[in-house]
C-alpha cells in the first residue's frame, strides 16, 4: 500500500511539474512522457533533498540539547 501512494505521488509530481502530458481525444488517452523533463526535475529533487539532509545534519549538531 504505502509503494502504491509513494508512486501515485511521484507520477502526479510529474505531472505538475510537466514532465508527463495526459490528453483525450476521440475517447482515446494518449500520455507522454518528457524525458528531459523528468531527468531535471529528478536531478533537482534530489539536489534539495541533499541540501535539506545536509541541513538537518548541520542543525542537529549545533549543540544545544533538547528536553521534553
């Protein structure tokens, strides 16, 4: 279940950021796919997640403990 929502979010991702076209005509779907759309919006995905990693890294290991 949880591998059917991850994909349903990356495809819709796509969507959005238009790397993948869904149109209908003549009660026909057709969808395509941009590759080099995918590969930069992939390659920009994964440069944030990084930077956000490498930011979480550097802000647990600023000191400063934390008590509940």
């Amino acid at each position: 279940m949880r591998t059917l929502l991850l994909l349903g979010l990356v495809v819709g991702g796509l969507v959005v950021a238009g790397a993948i076209h869904i149109s209908q005509s003549n009660g026909n779907i057709e969808i395509s796919v941009d590759k080099q759309k995918v590969k930069a919006v992939t390659g920009q995905v994964i440069r944030e997640g990084e930077e956000i990693l490498k930011n979480a890294q550097n802000a647990g290991g600023q000191g400063g403990s934390q008590t509940r």
